[in-house]
C-alpha cells in the first residue's frame, strides 16, 4: 500500500501496514509531532516488537527488541518535535519501565508503569501513570531525573482513567473518581489541583481521555445529566459546548485538540458508523468512519487518543480492514481551493 486516499478535507497516506516485516499495531495507537513524523508499536513478524517511525516513505527504528537492552514494547509511544520517543517497555535486565529515547539512548524515567501509556511535552518531560509500593497509584512527571507526583489516590481521588496528557508548560489533564463519589477531570503541576469539571448538577459522566493544550485549554467528551452528550471545551474557568447530540450525533466516543484550537472527535451519527470526524457533517466532515472503504477494502476498526493530532492539524489512525490488513495512516488537511 503506497498510495494515498482523499477523504473530505484530509488526503489519507499509509505509513506503515502489516506484511513481511510487522505482523500486528495493536492494540495501540499511533502519535504524530509537530514536523509530521508518525511513530508507533509494531509486533514484529519474526518476533518481538519495537518503535518505529515514517512520514509515508521509509521506516526508521527508533528501538526493538533486537537491541543489547530493550525485550519488549507495551504501550503506544508518544514522539515529540526533536524526534524523541517516550513508552512502556520492559528491559532484558527485568521489570516494566516508563521509558524515554533521546539521542539514540534508552533512558528509564521511572523503574514501574501503569495502564495505556505515557505523553510528552516537547521539552522532553514525560507524565504517566503509575502504582506504588504502598498500594496506591498516581500520575505523574519525568524526564530521567526525579520524578514529580502529580497527583495520587491517598487523597480524595480513589481512581485515575486514561491517560494523562502534559503540555508545554508541563500542566497534566487527567481524569479520575472520587472517593467521595462521582469523578472530575483535573489539571495539575505538582502543586495544588484544578477543577476542570465534575459529575454533579451538569455532566453525569465523563469521557476518559481528556487533552490539554498549550494555552491551557482542556476539551472533554462528557455525558448530560438531563440526557445526551458532547464535547466541550474548558478555558479561563469557563465551559462551552463544542458539539452535542442535538446536532446530527448520537454520541461521542473521543475528542483531540491541538494548539490551533482545531478539535477532531470521534462519534456515531444517527443511524450511522463510529468515526472520525472534523466539523458537525457526518458527511463532508468524516475522516473515516467503520464500515467505509479504504483502499480498495473496507474499515472494521480504528483507533486513535490525544497523541495522535498536531499542530497542523495532521492526525495519525490505526485502521483494521477487512483482509486481516493493519494500516498506520497519517491524515492531512488538504488546503481549500481558492475560487
């Protein structure tokens, strides 16, 4: 597959696919940074797996199990603009680790993981989470160095959910229950928590995967206490409705922003497929969406989570068609044509 697809206001490009050399992407998503490298998991054919890396041409290895330390990799990596990768893996030594690749060496940021996987700011600080000794589980910051407790369920929080994202100012969106019921997306530095939203009066639910963006702006998926949901968008204390189901959507599975204050989300229209969408047309707005064709076969599942857009509005999807073949696309934004 060396050809690209035009898809509403996107043209479609493989950067990867399963064949001779990797067997399997999942279940793990693919990241994008701001020059437009794709980086991802693969299984590889002949065993074991790695990080790779492409832009829709050749593939580099960033690291696998081939090397003198690294056994396996377990979680998506995240890649940020000097090329530096971030994910869960395990070393021939033992354990699992978060793990950071910068210049070509493999350096452990914290000696245990948790769940999904890690992000990255573009200065290199890794957050993620993570259990304790103690029994209990927190989010939290690294680069190498010490590590910064972002938060942690000896307090009023009991559980975390997805996967915290950092952004350039190294604030952490997360989302987690309460002990006291209930659950609330959050932001913190290390210091003091801020509220983002809660359960209670407005949302009786929340998405799991909140993103951050570099001016501070949090967008959420979230379910209504009076019936319905959407997306919304949290700024300056202020909360505002980005979509919701009195639009043409059913429900709202995800969201990704970047520092445009561009959001793409993931929905079910009514009466139709779970996909990818740009805009409030399930029509001209859909990236791709389960049940559509893609080179010549057709899409039974996709995946993609806040790591996966950047600043140019390029998106990164992991795709499953129909003939058993895994797809790493890079999704770009086709200028409009001038009149």
């Amino acid at each position: 597959m060396n050809h690209s697809f035009r898809t509403g206001s996107h043209s479609l490009a493989p950067v990867a696919d399963t064949g001779d050399r990797f067997s399997d992407f999942r279940p793990y998503v693919a990241s994008i940074n701001n020059a437009g490298v794709v980086a991802f998991q693969a299984t590889l054919r002949d065993g074991g797996s790695g990080v790779y890396t492409g832009t829709g041409g050749l593939i580099s290895t960033v690291t696998d199990s081939a090397t003198a330390r690294l056994s396996n990799v377990s979680s998506h990596p995240d890649i940020n603009r000097g090329g530096s990768t971030c994910f869960y893996g395990s070393l021939k030594s033992g354990g699992r680790r978060v793990l950071l690749v910068r210049d070509g060496q493999i350096i452990t940021v914290a000696g245990t993981s948790g769940p999904l996987g890690p992000t990255m700011n573009d200065d290199g600080t890794v957050a993620f989470r993570a259990d304790l000794k103690s029994g209990e589980s927190g989010i939290f910051v690294g680069s190498g160095g010490s590590v910064t407790t972002i938060a942690e369920t000896s307090g009023v929080l009991s559980a975390f959910h997805g996967l915290p994202v950092i952004n350039s100012r190294e604030a952490v969106v997360f989302c987690a229950d309460l002990k006291a019921g209930g659950q609330g997306v959050y932001v913190g530095d290390g210091g003091p928590l801020t509220t983002i939203a809660e359960t209670g009066d407005r949302f009786s639910g929340l998405g799991h995967f909140p993103i951050i963006n570099d001016a501070g702006t949090v967008a959420f998926c979230a379910t209504l206490r009076g019936g319905g949901s959407g997306v919304f968008a949290a700024s300056a204390g202020n909360i505002v409705t980005a979509i919701d189901t009195s639009s043409p959507f059913e429900s709202f599975r995800g969201v990704l922003l970047n520092n445009a204050g561009r959001i793409v989300f993931y929905a079910t229209p009514r009466g139709g497929e779970l996909g990818v969408f740009t805009g409030p047309d399930p029509q001209s707005d859909c990236l791709i969406s389960i049940g559509s064709s893609l080179f010549g076969f057709t899409i039974v599942d996709f995946a993609l989570n806040p790591v996966s857009i950047n600043d140019a509005g390029q998106i990164a999807i992991r795709v499953e068609l129909s003939n058993k073949r895994q797809v790493v696309l890079r999704a770009d934004p086709v200028p409009e044509e001038r009149a």
